[in-house]
C-alpha cells in the first residue's frame, strides 16, 4: 500500500523532539514525497534545528545575516541589549551550543549575589568573590 502524502510544497507543523510520555529523545522513522507517494522507512536522526520554534530560527537568521552582530540583533527583536544577549544565550542552551565554563560561571556569580542578599557575604567580600 502506498502512504499518502499531503500535497503541500512545505509542512505545517515540525516534528516534536522528546516523546510527550516519556521525555526522551525522538527519532524519525518515515520520510515521504509528496509528488509520486514515495516512503521510506527507518530510524533517522533528527536535526537539532529542527526542533527550534519559528521565533527561534528567525533569531538565528537574522544574527548569521548580520555575521553576528547583536546589536542588528537586537534591533530586530525590538529589546534591550541585554535581554538580546539573554535569549541568544537560551537558543545556544537549547541547541547545546553553551560554553560550559560559562555556564559555571554565571552559577557562581548568581551563588555569591543570593549570599550577598543574604547577608552571608559583605560588599566588599562579594565584590572581590566578582572580579576573580
């Protein structure tokens, strides 16, 4: 029997990435043309962007377009500097693009600025805990 395909010259929807009762990573296991019916099946491996939302990959567009330049970025996201630099930083998280020392280090720098608000740390303790 041969699968029916839709027509559409592109898809709708994106696959999802983990399984909705598990969690666990999903593997594609069909691809299909859409002009002579043609299946095939097997167990595939998905595209890590594949999974990014349409916000997400037009972000990444528009930073490779601009060769990296953030405040391009930031122009088209409509939003500060900052929060541009935050959810550039989310979309490499997401694709596992992250410097990992980074990612410690910005966990050290949120430890010390709770034990300052806690009082656990001085100022000045905090301050030289900072700048090392």
């Amino acid at each position: 029997m041969t699968p029916s395909f839709p027509s559409a010259s592109t898809p709708e929807h994106r696959p999802p990435r983990d399984c909705p009762v598990c969690s666990s990573a999903l593997v594609v296991t069909g691809c299909g043309c859409p002009e002579c019916g043609t299946g095939i099946s097997g167990a595939f491996r998905m595209c890590s962007y594949c999974g990014l939302t349409d916000d997400e990959t037009e972000m990444l567009r528009v930073f490779l377009v601009s060769r990296g330049n953030m405040r391009e970025l930031e122009k088209h996201l409509g939003v500060s500097y900052p929060t541009t630099r935050q959810r550039f930083a989310d979309l490499l998280a997401k694709l596992g693009l992250e410097d990992p020392s980074a990612t410690a280090r910005k966990a050290d720098r949120d430890k010390v600025l709770a034990d300052l608000a806690a009082g656990r740390l001085t100022v000045d303790e905090a301050q030289d805990l900072l700048t090392d």
